[in-house]
C-alpha cells in the first residue's frame, strides 16, 4: 500500500512542519503545499488524500470552496486540522460525508499519524473500485447518479464533452456513462472524439438518455455503444446493468486466460 499524503497550510508554522515530520517518520510520502488554487492546480501527481491544517480560515475561503468543487468532481479523502468553530464553518462549505477525519487543535501529531494510516487504508480500499466517469450538463443527474453508484464504484463527474476529454487524458476509468444529448458538443460526437484518441478508444461507452422510443434507441444502437440506459430506469436496474456489464468483462477475460 502506497501511503501519499497531500499537507496543505502555511509553509512557516512549526505545526505543520511538525506534522510533516511526524507523517514522514510514520512512513508516509508527503507533498506539501500552500493553501493556494494556482499551486495546487500546477501539482503534479498529487495525492488524493488531503490535509489541511487551518491557521487562518479567512485566508482559505477561496480554496476550500475549490476543494468543495475539486470533491465533487473526484473522490477525494479530506481531513482537517482546526478549532471547533473553525470545522463547525468548514462544514459549512465542504459536506460532512466528504471529510474523512477531523482533528481538533491543539493535535497530538503522533495520534494524527496513525489516524492518517486508516485515512489512507481506506483510500486504498476505495481505489481498488472500478473507476466510472459520468458526463452529463445537467449537474442534478450527474450528482443522483453518483449517488446511485457510489457504494460499488468509483465515480468522477464531468457536464460536457470537451471536459472528458481533458480529464481522460490524465486519469483512466473503466467505463464512461455518456449523456446522448448535450448541448455544443452532442454524446455521439464526444464517442466519435473518444475513438479518435488512443488513450480512450478503447474504453467502454454507455448512453444515458431519455428517450426510449423505437427511432431513438435505433439511432442510440447504430453508434455501437456497450449498451444504452434510460435515465428513467429505477435506480436498482441502473446499478444492476452496469454490475451485468463488469460480471461479463470479468468472465470474458478469465476465459482469455
């Protein structure tokens, strides 16, 4: 298990130093940066566990609502370091469901350190999930599907086409749901782009529509796509054709052995 961890906060406090060290002793890979959008954005390979030591929860406004946004998108782990008062408002921007620990100050950074060794247990836990990019403009379907979903799997969010792509070409997933009508760029000409790019042409492609009538679903099928969903469908026969889809993958490739 590979423990990274990303420590976010003043580059000059003694605590966050100590923390680091603590981590690093602790036998984790720590990144450290500042609470910054710019920087964190230009971070390469950037861990997806989180900690974020608050000193001055005025200046952090702009990047926890980032973070907010950053969660929705990706399913990141998020822990915090703070004054009750100051998580009580945190909570107020970032949900409590996406924040995996909080730690009150003053913290014992060694207790910190093997808290951090659940944090990141259950990140890795999470990882071993079949990863599911959803793209849809409307941003309630995007986050009901998520929620349908995220239990079995992990799942990523984008509201356009053009946004997949940039977001496939750092990150794999094993199954795109594609919505089949957006506007500027359409679900059959993001399939079209997809199969036109070697980094995903060959990932799998479900449409997600609303319209179930005979011409439509001729139009949907004519594109070739692993199979098509109708938005409408009970949340349960969602899920359950997409489990059918990663049982049958399972099969054909234990048969390929």
């Amino acid at each position: 298990m590979e423990k990274r961890v990303l420590l976010i906060g003043s580059g000059k406090s003694f605590m966050v130093s100590s923390i680091a060290k603590e981590l690093k002793e602790e036998g984790f890979g720590v990144v450290q940066a500042l609470p910054d959008v710019t920087e964190i954005e230009h971070l390469e390979d950037k861990p997806n566990v989180y900690l974020i030591y608050v000193d001055d929860l005025d200046e952090m406004m702009e990047f926890l609502v980032y973070l907010r946004d950053k969660s929705i998108e990706r399913d990141l782990s998020i822990s915090v370091i703070g004054s009750p008062d100051e998580i009580e408002k945190i909570y107020g921007i970032i949900s409590k469901d996406k924040i995996s620990l909080v730690f009150e100050r003053p913290v014992n950074v060694k207790e910190l350190a093997r808290q951090m060794n659940k944090v990141v247990e259950n990140e890795d836990a999470r990882n071993q999930k079949k990863r599911i990019l959803v793209v849809d403009d409307d941003g309630t379907m995007l986050r009901t599907i998520k929620s349908w979903l995220s239990e079995k799997y992990q799942v990523f969010m984008v509201n356009s086409g053009m946004t997949a792509i940039t977001f496939l070409a750092k990150n794999k997933v094993d199954l795109i749901l594609l919505d089949y009508e957006m506007p500027v760029t359409p679900g059959p000409k993001v399939l079209e782009m997809l199969r036109s790019e070697s980094f995903t042409s060959d990932i799998p492609v479900m449409f997600l529509t609303v319209k179930g009538d005979k011409e439509s679903v001729m139009q949907v099928l004519a594109l070739k796509p692993e199979k098509y969903l109708l938005k409408t469908m009970p949340p349960a026969e969602l899920v359950a054709n997409i489990d059918e889809f990663f049982e049958n993958q399972k099969i054909k490739s234990m048969q390929l052995q």
